[in-house]
C-alpha cells in the first residue's frame, strides 16, 4: 500500500489501474516532440497517436482512463 505521506499533488502511485489522463498526455508530448527532433518518424507517429488518443480525453473531460 502507498504511503498517504508520500502522495503530491500529481505525482504519487497507486496499486490500481487507473491512469492520470493530464501526465500521460505530457508524457506522449514530450516524446513525440523528442521523436520529431530526432527524426524517428516511426516514433513520432506512436508517440502522436497515443497523445492525440489522451488529447481526446482531456477534451471530454475525463481525469482517469482505466487500464485493465
């Protein structure tokens, strides 16, 4: 189990399967951007499509996307 004291605002980790949607589409951003200076097109479209997919959640709304 995780330590109450150890959970900051964004950056704390549970057991479960949720994901926060808001650090999962910097995550993919940021690699997508690094993919793109790097010239790694086959990245740059991994790394796109998974943001674009947390993009689309952050439109709606949604905060957490289950992982099961």
């Amino acid at each position: 189990m995780t330590d109450i004291n150890s959970m900051t605002g964004r950056n704390w980790e549970v057991d479960h399967e949720l994901v926060d949607v808001a650090l999962m589409l910097k995550k993919y951003r940021n690699l997508q951007y690094d993919a793109d200076f790097e010239e790694n097109i086959k990245d740059y479209n991994f790394y796109k499509a998974r943001a674009d997919y947390y993009q689309e959640l952050v439109d709606k709304g949604q905060e957490f996307d289950p992982q099961f």
